[in-house]
C-alpha cells in the first residue's frame, strides 16, 4: 500500500503534508500527542479522506481500531462479532468460531454474553481487536491500541499481530512501546512523517561510515525515551533535524569516541 502526496489540512494548519510512503509489514507510528498520528491512521485505513493525495492500493478489507472504540452498547459482544463477521463474508460457522476463539484468546470479562455497554474500557478493547482480526484482512490499522489492556491481553495482540503478518498484512500500530530492532518506524510531527529503522532501546549501535567529525548525540524522544546516536558528519544534521522535527529534543552532542575532528585532518 501507498500514500501519496498525502496533505490533511484543518484550517490553514498542515497536520500532515505531501506524505509518500510505502507500507507493508509490521510498521511502528510514533509521535507525540496532537502530532497527526491518528489522523494518519484513518486516513490509512479509509476512515478519512486526505485534503489531497490519495492512497493506492490499499485492501478491499480492513481492520481498524480507533483510538476511542464506541460498539453498541446494548449488543452482547459475541453477537456483535458474529455478525462483523458475516459482515466481512464469514460464514455463519466461521464467524461463530473465530469469534469463540479471540475472545477465549483475549480473555474478555466478565464473559462473552456480556453486554458492550457493560464492559470495562480495556474488555471494550478486547473486543475491538477481536473485530481487527476476526477475517483474514490485508491491512490492520491500531491506533494506540494496548492502552488499557492487561499484560497477558496484551502479550496475545502481540500474537496476533505476528500472525498477521507472517499471513502477508500489513500491520500499523500507533505505539509507545519499543519494537523489534529492525522494524520500521514512522516518526509523525510538525506535518512530517519521517521513516526510521527501529534500534535496540536506549543505543543506536551502527557505527559511523567515516570517523571523521563523527558525533555523539544524545536524544530525547517524544514520549521520553532517550537514546544515545553516533553519527557520521555526512549523516549528523540531517539526523539532528529529523530528531527536532518530530518533537524530541538534543540533549548533548560530542566528538564520538576515537573520532578525529576535522580541523585535525
């Protein structure tokens, strides 16, 4: 799937501008709160029309989390996903299956008969995330989707997101949490999205192409992270920049250890 050109303006204010990317996989999108990150999402998900550019290629099927998941309340839960399911071409038997397994999986409480108006936020969640990946969808879009949920709940999205995309989906989710080192990243602030391979937490641990003027930066991100870069002087601006753009701060910038300065050449 492709965004191109993608522009969403409210008002005279760029919350996104001129966006192009290319998604597959599991993508991490990060960013600070009001930083366009959901309006990101929806717009990857279909949910919202950019103010201009489109998006190309994106499933015929999709499963969406919003941040705020508001089902209906008077509906049981396991009713309510037995009939998405039907909804998304399951049949009446399949639909009834994979509802009884994710919500086994997700552990919802009280109990599948529950009432939706009745649920706690996080077994509001789970049932949302059931819905995600009830069929076998092409996409699945989470927006800040473990907030709320227990540790074993939220260990059984992990799964669920690995499956689908060992299954070819591509998975955004909106997240705080460290990732895989080498997944991507989507950095979002300051009407930017800035692609990013994730590193290991805490210490970018790829080496400067060249020691010359290289630096040590430490960085922190918008949700507090810090982290500690050592970058090359062909790479160190752009990557300062990129780091301001989206929100974080420069902490510190030194000579990185062993490096020779450039008025020393």
């Amino acid at each position: 799937m492709r965004l191109v050109a993608v522009t969403q303006r409210y008002g005279d204010v760029d919350v996104l501008a001129d966006v192009d990317l290319d998604l597959e996989g599991y993508v991490a999108v990060r960013g600070p709160n009001g930083s366009g990150k959901s309006t990101l999402l929806r717009i990857a998900a279909g949910a919202l029309e950019p103010t201009s550019g489109r998006v190309v290629g994106r499933p015929r099927h999709v499963g969406y989390v919003p941040e705020r998941f508001s089902p209906p309340g008077t509906m049981r839960a396991d009713e309510y996903l037995r009939r998405t399911g039907r909804v998304l071409g399951l049949g009446a038997a399949e639909a009834a299956r994979r509802t009884d397994v994710l919500l086994d999986r997700l552990d919802l409480r009280p109990s599948p008969r529950a009432r939706l108006g009745s649920l706690s936020k996080g077994n509001r969640l789970k049932v949302g995330l059931a819905h995600a990946f009830l069929a076998p969808v092409g996409l699945v879009v989470l927006d800040e989707a473990r907030d709320g949920l227990d540790e074993a709940a939220s260990a059984e999205l992990a799964s669920l997101v690995d499956e689908a995309v060992a299954r070819g989906a591509t998975v955004l989710r909106a997240t705080h949490d460290d990732v895989t080192p080498g997944a991507l990243e989507l950095r979002v602030g300051g009407s930017r999205v800035v692609r990013e391979v994730a590193r290991r937490p805490g210490v970018d641990t790829t080496g400067p192409r060249d020691s010359h003027g290289a630096v040590r930066a430490l960085v922190r991100e918008p949700d507090g992270t810090e982290r500690a870069l050592t970058l090359a002087a062909t790479d160190r601006d752009a990557a300062l920049l990129a780091v301001l753009s989206h929100g974080g701060s420069v902490l510190d910038v030194r000579p990185a250890p062993g490096a020779r300065s450039e008025e020393a050449r």
